[in-house]
C-alpha cells in the first residue's frame, strides 16, 4: 500500500473561519499573480471563499500573514528570498508554487548555467551593489512545498481548480497529459508534422491549452517537462529535423531550463547518427520540392520564430 | 453491384444544396493549417480543390496539382471520430444545495443532423468498430444520437498516400459498405451510387445521366491502382496470436527508444476509443461538472491503480497500444483495430511506423496469417 | 422523483444520489460507508449480485470503483469499505452520517454462485480483498444448504490491518465451516497463524474435485495462491479471482480496464483462472 497523500485542507470545513489565502512573489515578472488577477467573476467568488491576507497585486498586503493555502510565484534569487521562503513555509499549511520561476526557476534560471557572478561583474562598474544568490532556484529547492503549478505564466482554470480541490476537501489533480494530446483534443493540426516545426509538444505537460501550437508555432515548454517526458528522443528528432546539436538544446533553454529531465538533457545529451532509425527513412530530401514551397500559402503562418 | 450514375463536376453544388434542404449540416474537408481537415462546409468552393497531401513518416504536407478535382488526397488527420466521440464531452452536472442535498443533470445536445462529405473506406470501417463499441448494448447516449443523425456520402480514394495500407487490411480503396451515396471522382465529375434509401432519394434529385463505358472503367483503373500503389501492409489479418506470444520481444526495447509516448497516433486513430473523466468544480462550492476528454494509453494516468501506474515506461505503454490495436480486439470486435488508413504512421512527430513494428515484432506469424479471413 | 431516477439506470451517468447511513472505521487506514439510494424507486429496484462494483462519486472531486461489501439481500444498505489511498478515498473517508454522494452501479460480472451449487466454497482473501467476498459468503451462508464446506481464510500484512474480526469469529463458530487467518507480521496479541495467507491452504483440508475458490487480493497474493490451489488439484477453471483496475465508466468504454481480450469492468471484474492466468501478474497489464 502506498502512503496516503498528504492530508490537504480537511478541516476547513471545520475551521469556522473562511480559511486564508495568501499570494507571495520572490523573484517574477508578476505575470503569474495577474492570472489570477485576470480571473474576473472567478476571482470575485475566490474572495468570498476565501479570506485574501496578502495578494500584492490585489493591493492586500500583509507579508507575515499566516495562511491556510500559500501561492508562491518566482524563484528563489536573493538571500532575502531564501530567508523568507523559510518564513513563507512556516506560516503556511499548503504551500503551492505557481509558474515557471517558481517551479523551475524561470527564464532567470539560465544563469544557473554560466558564471553568475562573472556575468554581473561584467555588466554592472559596481557588482558589490547587486544582491543575487549565484543562482534561481525553484521553491522546491529550499522548502518542501504540496504541489505544484507550473507555467508561464501559470493557467488560471488550473489554479481555480486547484483552489476548488483544496476547499471540497481534496488534493489538486496534478495535471499530466502531454501537450500533444490537448492539442488533438483541440482539433488543431501538428506543427511538427506538417511544418517540421520543432514543437516540445510531445514531452511538455499541458496547461495552457496547447496554445502556441493552436496559432501555428511550436510550443518551447513553458509548462515543463511531463510524466516519463522522452525528451533526448525529441532531441534527436529535431537533429534529424535539421537544427545542429546547438540549435537543439537551445530549444529546452527557455522558461524551464532548471527542470532536471532538461538539465540532463544538457548536459548528455549528443546527437545519434541518423542511419537505423525509422525517422531515417522519411525521404525529406525529395519531398522538398518546390511545390512544398509554394504550398506555404496554405499552410500555418510560417517558421518558428520564438526565441 | 449497385448500378453507377454520373453527376458532372458542375452540378456538385446540387448535392450539397439538397442536404441543405434537407436540413443537414454538411461537413466536408477542407485546408486548413496545412492539412486536409474536416468542418463545416459553406459550398463546393471550399473544398481542396486542385489540392493533393503528400504523406511519409512523420510528415505531411499539402501540394497544389494541376487538376480541379476536389478528393485527390488520400485523408487528413481526423475525420469521422471527433464528430461521433466528442473529445470533450460534458457527462453530467451537479448542483448542491445548502442542506448538502444533490442534484445531478445531463444536458444531451440538441440532435442536429450531419452530413458528411468524403469519409473514406478506411473511415468507415472504423466507424462500424467504434459503433461496435460506443453503440453496444449499454450505448453511450451523446454518441448514439450523433450517429443517429449523421448521413454520409463516401468518396473512393484514388491516391492514397505513401502511408496508406487499407488494401493490406481489405478496407478499400474502394467502398463496399457503410455509406448513404458513394462518388467515385474522375476529371469530368464523378460515379454516384446509393446504398441507402435515404440515398436514392438524394440521387432522384440529382441531375445524374448514365455513365459511359469508358467512365465506368477509368473509375475502376484509377481504383486497382490505388489499390497497387500501395506498398506498406501488416504481416496479416489477425496477429493476436503472435503478439501475445512475443511480448517479451526485443524489438519492443527498440521501439521505447523512437517512441515520445505522445499519444499522436492514438488521437489521430480513427478506432481508439479511451477517454478519462475529469472534474470542474466552480469556484463558489456550489457544483461541479464531470467531463469526458479523449484518453491515451500513453498517458500516466490510463494505467494509474492504487497510487502506481502499471505501466510506468514508454516500453509498456507502446506494448499496450500495439497489442490491444492489433490483437486484443479480435476478442473484443471479432477483428483487428487496424484500417490501414496510416495515419498514426504519417503524425507520429518521429515517424515509428505501425507496420514496421508489426512485421519486426510478428516476423514468425505471417505464413499462419496469411491463411486469416 | 429526482432528475436522476427520470433518467432511467445511471449507467453512463448521471449518478444517483446516495446518503450515508452510518460509518465505521474498520482500521486505521480503511473504513466502511454503509449508503442509500435516496431515490426511493431507485433503491426499490437496486439489484447486486456478490462481486459487483459501484462507482462512486464525490461532486467537486471525482469517482473511484468501490466493491459492494454487503449482503445482496439487502440491496437497500450498501456498504463499501475504502482504502484512504487516493485523492478521492480519502475525502470518502472523511464522510459522515448525513452526508450525500454519487452512486452508479452495479457494474460488472460477480463471482459464480450459481455455478458453485453444491460445491465446497474456498475463500481466499488477502487485506482489503475480503471486501468483494463478503456479499458471496453472506450470500451462500443464506442458502447454507446448497453449499458444501465453506473454508474462509484472510491474510493481513500486519496484525493491526485485521478487521471484521467479529465476522470471522462468528463464521467459525458455523457448522462445516473452517476460517483460518494469518499476519505477515503479528503483534503480541496475535494468536492465528504468522507468515502468508496461501500457507494455509496447506492446513485445510479440500475436496479439489468439489470445490469453487474465490480469491481476491493484491495480484502477487492472488497469482500465488490460484497457482497454489491448482498445485493441489483445484482446475482452473474453478478458480476465480476479483481483478482491478483504474475503472472510470464502468461499462466497458473509457478503455482503463483493457486486459488483453477483456474490459475488466465489463467482463470481470471476477475472471476463472482458466482464462485470465496468461496476464496475471505479467509486468505492464
């Protein structure tokens, strides 16, 4: 038997209070507070459920507050913020990342992968005013958090969602379809397929609605690698696609670069010589003909540009 | 064999005007987003006109052609299932009420008779197995009313793809079964036989005339080889007996290697039939709605039991699919799940072709296969 | 009459609604709802064979199958015994008296009592699998004469996941009736039978030529002891054990159940040895 999850907010039926919410932000771009800002009518029915301590955006500011269920957006990026993410943790009963940053430590991630503090001091006359930890972390990384919701910026139905679970008494579901199965669900035609467009659809959870895919681009990850994500065989296919061994990893490079099956994917990851596998055979060379040229006015809006 | 009429090219519009008064909604393919995809048709004009599809492993793309038929292309990603199977599809809703009592609804669409254009053979065999499944004897309500309503005319296919293999399955090219009318397309217009009642009433207002001799025989050469031209094919009809026997095949070690367990060729098999249910719970505590979402057997959760998955890895997942598509369902509907429409071979983002698999995992079968209805 | 009874047997929803009468806490980790359709025709026409599964739901959550663990004679109190293992057992855990709920059902094949007329039943169950068994046990010890010998044996991993300890006293106090039970691990109040539960097929005696078993359990214990049963003469096609899987529809069609040439759900969840020992316990089905 496996252990039980852990207990979410059962007794809030019993509290005799609305329980508390709090919304805190480390290092973002607050994108992921105003999705639930831009919730509406949602966001309405979310105050009379609950009672709202501290939601900066929202104009409720109260940062010691204690609360039953604490969203956090952004990384962990500063001393200040490792100081009180801690603080966070201790006041909060359920504790829910939200958002790339927050989740795998965003765009700002990417220093993880250089010199930080070589990269500060070369652009700022004076580093010793700058105050960064050598890296962005995730949440995760400094406290144990209950769940997380991943995204840039974070979907707002899931973070509804998650709330609503959490007030019937029950553990969020976690979503874990990969984005290609949202996107058929959709209707929406592959842009892999039929504009070699390298999509990280096939290993990246949905969220977001298979959004970029829906507008005719590949989608870059931005929700994060999903369950048993195959991500060196996607790699490989992109390789095959024609993008070199740079262009490639470039691709797992954006909001979700401190996810570890792309961290891995970074650091082992080289591509195979393309005999023996089935995608070899795909006859590209004669197919590009000119007609599949011409055809671009029938097709999606063109390349992939997201970078 | 039911006699052919003639409908020439330029009264096609009657076709779709007399649905119409009919009351049906056409749904026809069309381009869209690069591919042949099946909507709402407005008229004729929306058709893929001149258009062709070319198709390879994990590849697809469209092509002019210097021709003004409307039906040169073998398929598209979808077409009959995401009209019958919803992909989304609303079960039932709850409301509770301040004593904590329970109210729960099904709202059921409203019927809305359909008419589709163009559903090939491999389509329509694969709607006699997914009536097989969702119309069985505890009958899924939403589907069964779909179906009720849905008229359709088939087109024979002239040029299937490279990923095509429904003569290697003996669904087509050419249609046997399964349709109210059934055009066959040539230059000038195209062949039109009935198989319904419903049918010949839409052809005794059509402006048909008799075809010639040479119409009727170039309709039949552009079918052989149609039929000819294909070169992929399953190593037999019934391969349960040689897949269940080698499940512990190394081939399905190699495949998990290519394999993205995406769930690609399960969403665009015309067969495949899972869904999962979801909860919408609203915000304000006061109900909820279950919802139904197309499921693969790539998913995590399609094998979750008691907090463990049963088949965790790509390996398991694509040993699953393949032996339930191809074995499995022979107990289950008397016949594979397989109607050689490629289409899991053509949108498979890596390309894994189902009949490579199946002839490297069944190599030892084919002789005995060969002897299968 | 509700929304729900006008729309005829919940099938594929929507579910009925269903109170909770009572509630007993069974172990630490598993309790028992005992429920009621509120529906009064529905309850009128509920009908369940020992075996059988219900779906159910809790709005704003979700649904899990849960076997009927209660008298078929008595169709109007269900009772399902839950497992605090999942996002939505554990919020069933949490009910109370007074509480209301979703309910589909009955679902799938139960075990062969018919066909187990006259025979010796052998019941072998290990920690929660007693649950499905128990509606066949009370079944045949109301029709005691049409049964041979009834042999209950009950594994539990740990002494403290023993429950309905009550129920087994009371069978074993029931003539031509044998109940053994066994712990992996005892504790000092232990004083049956310490190790597997399949040991003790060894200590009963069986008539293998007269003999029904229904095994139900984790798949490890169930394929242990259906090949230990046939070690010791029993046919397989009179051994039949209660599968699981991820059931969401109940009828066969969301395709979570799929077992080679079955749907669980539809053609089980009760299977004879002789058809489904091929799959069992294979890594990945």
């Amino acid at each position: 038997m496996t252990s039980p999850p852990k207990s979410p907010l059962q007794p809030v039926d019993s509290l005799d209070r609305r329980p508390r919410l709090a919304v805190h932000k480390l290092s973002s771009c607050d994108g992921c507070q105003l999705a639930l800002l831009n919730a509406g009518a949602s966001l309405l029915r979310l105050a009379e459920r609950f009672d709202i301590v501290h939601f900066a955006e929202a104009g409720i500011i109260d940062v010691d507050a204690e609360a039953d269920i604490a969203l956090v957006e952004g990384s962990v990026s500063t001393a200040e913020e490792a100081e009180r993410i801690q603080t966070i943790r201790a006041r909060s009963r359920w504790l829910m990342p939200i958002g790339a940053c927050a989740t795998a430590g965003g765009p700002q991630a990417l220093k993880n992968l250089a010199n930080a503090e070589a990269w500060i001091a070369s652009s700022y006359p004076e580093p010793q005013h700058i105050d960064a930890r050598p890296t962005a972390d995730a949440v995760a990384a400094h406290v144990h958090v209950e769940l997380e919701l991943p995204g840039c910026p974070v979907s707002t139905p899931q973070v509804l969602a998650a709330l609503a679970s959490l007030l019937a008494g029950a553990t969020p579901l976690a979503e874990q379809d990969k984005i290609c199965l949202d996107c058929k669900r959709r209707g929406q035609v592959c842009v892999l397929v039929t504009q070699d467009a390298p999509c990280l659809g096939p290993i990246t959870v949905t969220g977001c609605g298979a959004l970029c895919p829906s507008l005719g681009r590949a989608c870059y990850g931005c929700y994060g690698p999903a369950e048993n994500p195959e991500v060196a065989t996607l790699a490989q296919r992109f390789a095959e696609l024609g993008l070199d061994a740079e262009a490639v990893k470039r691709r797992f490079l954006f909001q979700q670069s401190g996810a570890a099956p792309f961290q891995q994917l970074l650091r082992e990851w080289h591509p195979k010589p393309r005999a023996g596998s089935a995608t070899a055979s795909v006859d590209q060379g004669s197919s590009m003909t000119s007609e599949d040229r011409d055809h671009s006015m029938i097709s999606a809006s063109g390349e992939d540009e997201d970078d | 064999m039911i006699a052919s009429r003639f409908l020439p090219r330029q009264h096609l519009q009657t076709l779709f005007d007399q649905l119409d008064a009919l009351g049906y909604r056409c749904i026809g393919p069309q381009v869209r987003d690069g591919a042949i995809v099946y909507d709402r048709l407005g008229d004729l004009t929306a058709l893929p006109i001149g258009i062709g599809a070319h198709q390879t492993p994990g590849r697809y793309r469209l092509e002019h052609q210097d021709h003004q038929r409307c039906f040169a292309w073998a398929n598209g990603p979808q077409a009959l299932k995401p009209l019958l199977f919803a992909p989304h599809e609303t079960l039932w809703r709850t409301e509770r009420d301040d004593a904590g009592r329970l109210a729960f609804t099904r709202e059921l669409q409203p019927a809305q008779r359909q008419a589709v254009i163009g559903v090939r053979a491999c389509d329509l065999a694969a709607l006699a197995l997914q009536d097989a499944h969702f119309a069985d004897a505890r009958a899924d309500p939403s589907y069964s009313r779909r179906r009720h309503d849905l008229l359709l005319v088939g087109v024979e296919c002239g040029q299937p793809a490279d990923t095509c293999f429904c003569a290697s399955t003996g669904e087509g090219p050419a249609i046997s079964t399964g349709t109210d009318l059934t055009l066959t397309e040539l230059d000038a217009g195209f062949l039109v036989r009935a198989g319904t009642e419903v049918g010949s009433a839409l052809c005794d207002a059509l402006p048909l005339r008799a075809p010639s001799d040479g119409e009727l025989a170039q309709a039949e050469a552009e079918i052989e080889q149609a039929r000819l031209s294909q070169h992929r094919s399953l190593p037999g009809r019934n391969l349960r007996e040689s897949l269940f026997a080698n499940l512990d095949h190394p081939r399905w070690d190699e495949v998990a290697t290519r394999c993205l367990a995406c769930g690609n060729c399960v969403a665009v098999c015309p067969t495949c039939f899972c869904s999962t249910e979801r909860e919408q719970p609203s915000i304000d505590g006061s109900g909820s709605t279950r919802v139904r979402l197309w499921d693969s057997c790539f998913s995590a959760e399609h094998s979750y039991v008691h907090g463990r998955l049963l088949r965790p890895d790509t390996r398991t997942r694509y040993r699953q699919w393949l032996t339930h598509k191809l074995g499995g369902w022979h107990d289950q509907y008397g016949r594979s799940g397989c109607v050689g429409c490629g289409r899991c071979i053509a949108w498979c983002p890596v390309g894994i072709d189902l009949t490579a698999e199946a002839n490297a995992i069944c190599s030892d079968a084919s002789e005995s296969a060969q002897e299968a209805p | 009459m509700s929304t729900a009874a006008a729309m005829g047997p919940p099938w594929m929803g929507p579910p009925w609604e269903a109170e909770v009468l009572a509630r007993d806490q069974e172990t630490r980790g598993l309790c028992t709802l005992h429920l009621r359709l509120t529906d009064a025709n529905a309850r009128a026409a509920y009908r369940f064979l020992p075996g059988q599964f219900n779906m159910l739901y809790v709005p704003a959550v979700g649904g899990v199958p849960i076997s009927i663990a209660s008298d078929p004679a008595q169709p109007q109190r269900l009772a399902h015994t839950i497992s605090a293992v999942g996002r939505v057992t554990r919020v069933l855990a949490t009910l109370g008296t007074g509480d209301r709920i979703g309910l589909r059902g009955p679902y799938g094949r139960g075990w062969p009592l018919e066909k187990a007329e006259g025979q010796d039943l052998v019941v072998v169950t290990g920690g929660l699998g007693c649950a499905p068994v128990v509606a066949a046990i009370d079944y045949a010890l109301a029709r005691r004469t049409d049964f041979g010998q009834l042999v209950i044996l009950q594994g539990v991993k740990h002494a403290a996941d023993m429950f309905w300890r009550a129920r087994y006293d009371a069978w074993a106090e029931l003539p031509n009736t044998e109940v053994r039970l066994a712990a992996d691990q005892p504790d000092h109040h232990w004083q049956d039978h310490v190790g597997l539960v399949t040991d003790l097929l060894d200590e009963v005696p069986l008539r293998p030529q007269a003999s029904i078993a229904l095994i139900c359990g984790p798949e490890p214990m169930m394929l242990a002891a259906a090949k230990r049963l046939v070690a010791l003469g029993i046919s397989d096609d009179r051994i039949w054990l209660s599968l699981e899987r991820g059931f969401q529809c109940g009828v066969g069609h969301c395709g979570h159940c799929q077992l080679g040439p079955y749907f669980l759900c539809r053609d089980g969840p009760v299977f004879p040895w002789s058809e489904i020992s091929w799959l069992v316990g294979r890594k990945g089905f």
